[in-house]
C-alpha cells in the first residue's frame, strides 16, 4: 500500500508530496490518538489493508492540514514526478529478508528526492543502494533506531545519551 501526503514543508506556502509505502509506526500513533488508546494497550484495529489504509487516509484528512489520498499496491508502483519524499514504512529488506525489494519502478525515483527506509538492519537496504544509485538524498534507518535508543534512555534513566557515539558504533558493528 503507497500513501501520498501533501501539507505544507515549512511555515510558508511551500508544499512537499511525500510517499509513504506501507503503514508502519506513523499509522499507529495516529490509530492509537484517534481511538484514544495509550501505548500499553494491545491496538485493536482491523487488519484489512484497503480498510486500514483508508482509515489512515481519514484520520490525516480530518484531523490534520496535509492531504492524502490511498492507493493499494497491487502493481509496480511508479512514484509520482511531483514526489519529494519517499518512506519505506514496511519491513522489506529487513534481516534477514536482506534481498527483498519494494515494487517499485526505479526509473521514478528521481536524482534529489528524498528516500527514507525505517529498516535499520541492515541499514543499506536494496531501496537505499537503488535510490542511492539514481542520485537521490538518502535517509537510511540507523537514525530512527538511534533516536529511539536517546529517547528510550533519558526516559529509564533520565540520562541525555550521545546519538553520535551510537550511530557510530552502529555503523561499525555493521561496517558502513
């Protein structure tokens, strides 16, 4: 399933349409603040891609300023001229499925878009390598995984952890 978002970049006028393929953690925050559920809860949503999705679509179209709209995946899917950023929210390419690739036609991603995979492990996944390879800005998913680790550390112990220093080790525990 691709999602496509459109609101605005920054505080001017400026817009961004970003691709979001799978649904991933931003679709479970939003379910779990539209249906009121804290983060101990076991969620309790349909498991319908089209429905999930459409439901997702809702929520970002009702309670915030970005536009979206769904497209379920069911073909290569060719990202839009007007994309500025593509997500790979799924667990594509994640270990050790390390040879799964999202279908996705290559020749649409575009030299200066933004291509983001949350898969952290291993961080350069098939997509980063593609995007990588046709000149797009990379994001891989060591970010996110530090991130988490800084957040998850100042909440259990109230110590501020270096990002650097982990993202550091990350990257040489996985030579990169």
């Amino acid at each position: 399933m691709s999602q496509r978002l459109s609101g605005p970049a920054q505080p001017q006028s400026t817009q961004s349409e970003v691709v979001t393929c799978g649904r991933g953690a931003p679709e479970e925050l939003l379910r779990r603040a539209e249906h009121g559920q804290s983060f101990d809860e076991e969620p309790k949503f349909q498991q319908d891609h089209a429905v999930r999705g459409g439901e997702l679509v809702g929520v970002i179209n009702d309670k915030t300023p970005a536009r979206a709209d769904l497209t379920v995946w069911n073909r290569t899917y060719q990202v839009s001229p007007e994309a500025d950023i593509v997500i790979n929210a799924t667990s594509i390419g994640l270990y050790p499925h390390i040879h799964g690739r999202l279908d996705i036609d290559l020749e649409s991603l575009k030299p200066g878009m933004v291509v983001a995979d949350v898969v952290p492990s291993p961080p350069r996944t098939n997509l980063i390598r593609d995007a990588e390879a046709r000149g797009c800005t990379i994001v891989d998913g060591l970010g996110m995984l530090v991130n988490q680790g800084v957040i998850s550390i100042k909440y259990w112990t109230g110590i501020d952890a270096d990002a650097a220093v982990m993202r550091g080790k990350l990257e040489e525990i996985y030579g990169v």
